[in-house]
C-alpha cells in the first residue's frame, strides 16, 4: 500500500521500540481470538457433519455450543480481530518504512479475506437455531398450504447452513496463511529481497509456521470451551450424564492430540532460523514455549483420563502464556531484522528534527576515502580477496539502496564460502554515502 508508506515519517529509535511493543501487545489480542475462531469452527462443523450422517442429536447440541462459546458475539470480531490486525497494518508500515518490502500490502490483503471470513462465520452462527427449530417443530403442526415449502425448507437446511461455516474457514485460512508468510518473512532479513508472493507462502518457514499456528489453535480451542463452561460460564451450562462425560472426552482429546505436535514443530522452525537471528531472547522464549505446553499437556491427561476438571483452568493458562511466549519470541526475530533500517529511519528521524531546530549544514561524507579505508582491504570490485568481488553481489541490490546501506550498517553472513563481514562502525549516513557509491560504480560498469 504505496500511500500509506507516503504517509508514514521516520521515528526516533524509542519510538520505532514502542511499536514493537504494541505489536506483541496487538498480537497477544489477535493470534488467541484467530485460533479460537479457526479451531471452533472446524469443531463445530465438523460435529454439524456428523449429527445429520448419524442422525445423532448430541452432536448437533455439541456443534452448537463450541460455536456460540468461541464466537461470543459479533462486537467481539471487531474488538479482537478486525480492528488490531488493522492497527497491525499502521504499525508495519512504520517499521518496513523504506525497505522496499511489500509486507503492508500483504497484511492488507490478509486483513480482508479474514474480515470476510469472520463474516461467513458469524451469520453461520446467526443461522444455526434456524436448523434445530426446523428439528423441532412437527410437521403436522404446519398449515396444509406452507407444508410443501416447510418440508423442502427442512430438507435444504442442513445442506445450505453449513455453507456459511465452510465459506468462513477457507477464507480465514487463507487470510491466516498470509498473516503467518508476513511474520515468517518479515523476521529474516534475506528474504526481503524482491520475490514473489507464492513464494513467499510455500516456503518451508511459513508452512512450518502456520501448522504451529494450527496445533496451537485446535489446542486453545478445546481448554477455552471446557474453561467456559465448567467455570467461566457454569450457571448456563449446567452439563449432566452422557453429554457431560461426552464434552470433557472430545475437547480434552482434542488439547492432547494437538499439543504433541506443538514441541516437534517448534523445534523444527527454530532449526530453520538462520542462526545469525538466533539471540539468547529467541532460545529463553523457545524453552519457555516447550516448558509451558509440555506442563499443561501433562495436565490435560488428568482431565482425559480421570475426568479430574478442576486442572482445566491450569491447562488454558499455560497455554496462553505459551502463545504469548511464542508471539514474544517473533517479534525478538523481527526487531532483530529490522534493526539497521531503525538505525536509517532513526538517522533521517534525527536529520528532520536538526532542521526544524535549525541547525547548520552536515559536513560533506567522502564516500570513496571511507571506502578505502574501510572496505577496500577486504574487497575489491572486479575480483575475490576476503570477501567477494562487489560485481558479483551487487546485481541483487541494483535499484535497493536502502538494502544495502542497512547491510553495510549491520553485516549478516551470506554466502558460507566467505567469513562474515565484521561491523565497521559506520553513521548512518555514512552507510548510505558508500552504498551509493558502489551502486554509483557498479552502473558505470552496467553501461
């Protein structure tokens, strides 16, 4: 979204580290409400499904309730969905400002097939009594000249109401899987080199991730049911005999099963971190996560096996501190990603303000002496010595100048043939001077 990147001006560095902290704070309200939203539905119609093949009136009560339960009511979409993954967007804009990435974009196209999805899911919702007064109204009790429009109503019901349920989930998926690529990506500096968008999806980072996001959500999903109803909520959901037994069985199964797919997956993204954004932070967090779903899956089998319900609070409280830890864990990632182009926005941020003080001029930067001086030792433009020769590597950052400069400000090892580029303690400014003398020479060379 070009105009919001028109709109947004650099941030001092305290500033651009507040809107890390709102971040997790927006992502802390988000990510639970996404999961709930996602696991119910699925819950739901998957137990709306069932109840009509097997005639099975349980079934149908069950999907009910687990839908009414993590829905709660429509205000609650735009308090807790629409509106921080909308303030998500702002601040994303302001933190990528000047990178070249597309990542406001991307959020704003997850932004609407997730508010359409929610939209299909609640009038799913809106709808569901509609099947069980058809269920419960007799036949013989309808007047002779609306029978023949009742009976067709009736027999079309269950085929057309869940319609709404699976519109709603494919289009939350795929706003989710976007939202899950956008984090992914945005938390490795070297995928924001120009690429495509399916890429970008399909990567094996981003599927790790949202099957992550999955588990955690068929796991919150089952312990924030059985918390609402046995404590949150009990005055209206007083559960008795088979049904009773039958709702703590399938929601404590259902924390199990997929809290046992939550350690193997967390461990197998953070393999695939690239361990130059491996800080102490990210392994204190990814240990906690481990820590906290292994202690509240042991939980969980007291209340599987032994119908012990009185550990469930337990359980939904580890796992949310399991999802913040998680979500603490990725934006650790994408602070560290982004931290030389704070440097530059931080740089410019301090040049406006100099001005409206109505300070003097800068000294003019000689870019070619810093060269020399700092870089020339290691590289040279035409052929190998420590580093790469800078015509090999600069066609990637063609037309990129702030990829460069934020490169040359914070060096990551690339290319595992070569040892990694030590910081040489440039300005800002000065980052950019000598970025844009290479680009300067390398099209020289291009003509």
């Amino acid at each position: 979204m070009e105009f919001l990147d028109k709109l947004v001006l650099p941030q001092s560095s305290e500033h651009l580290e507040l809107l890390h902290y709102i971040s997790i704070l927006l992502m802390t309200i988000l990510i639970p409400y996404l999961s709930l939203i996602f696991g119910g539905t699925i819950l739901s119609l998957n137990y709306f499904r069932k109840s009509y093949l097997k005639s099975n009136s349980t079934f149908l009560q069950f999907a009910k309730d687990v839908l009414q339960i993590v829905s709660v009511n429509n205000l609650t979409a735009v308090a807790l969905g629409i509106l921080p993954l909308f303030t998500l967007i702002l601040i994303y804009s302001q933190i990528f400002h000047k990178t070249g990435t597309h990542y406001t974009t991307d959020l704003f196209l997850a932004f609407l097939f997730i508010t359409v999805g929610l939209l299909f899911i609640y009038t799913f919702r809106i709808t569901f009594s509609l099947d069980l007064i058809f269920k419960n109204v007799e036949e013989d009790s309808v007047p002779e000249i609306s029978k023949q429009d009742f009976v067709k109503i009736k027999s079309s019901s269950a085929k057309i109401l869940p319609r709404y349920g699976y519109f709603g989930i494919i289009f939350l998926i795929a706003g989710i899987w976007i939202l899950m690529g956008v984090l992914t990506s945005a938390a490795n500096f070297e995928y924001w080199q120009p690429g495509s968008f399916i890429s970008m999806l399909f990567s094996l980072k981003t599927i790790v991730y949202l099957l992550l996001f999955i588990s955690f959500s068929f796991a919150l999903t089952g312990s924030f049911v059985l918390f609402y109803v046995f404590f949150w909520d009990r005055e209206n959901f007083q559960l008795e005999g088979n049904y009773r037994e039958f709702f703590i069985k399938i929601n404590s199964r259902l924390v199990y099963y997929s809290s046992l797919f939550i350690p193997v997956l967390l461990l197998f993204y953070i393999y695939l971190i690239p361990r130059i954004y491996l800080s102490g932070n990210v392994f204190t967090f990814s240990f906690l996560v481990l820590i906290l779903v292994l202690v509240a899956l042991s939980l969980n089998h007291y209340i599987l096996n032994k119908f012990k319900i009185n550990y469930n609070p337990l359980v939904f409280f580890f796992l949310i501190l399991a999802v913040f830890s998680m979500i603490v864990q990725k934006e650790i990632l994408i602070k560290n990603a982004t931290e030389s182009n704070a440097l530059i926005l931080s740089s410019e941020y301090n040049k406006i303000l100099a001005e409206l003080k109505g300070a003097g001029t800068e000294e003019a930067i000689n870019a070619a002496e810093i060269y020399q001086v700092k870089c020339s030792a290691c590289h040279q433009f035409d052929k190998k010595l420590v580093g790469p020769a800078h015509f090999d590597v600069l066609p990637k950052y063609d037309g990129k100048l702030n990829q460069l400069s934020s490169f040359i400000l914070n060096p990551v090892k690339v290319d595992p043939a070569y040892p990694p580029m030590p910081n040489q303690g440039l300005k800002p400014k000065e980052a950019e001077a000598v970025a844009q003398y290479l680009l300067d020479e390398y099209q020289k060379v291009k003509k």
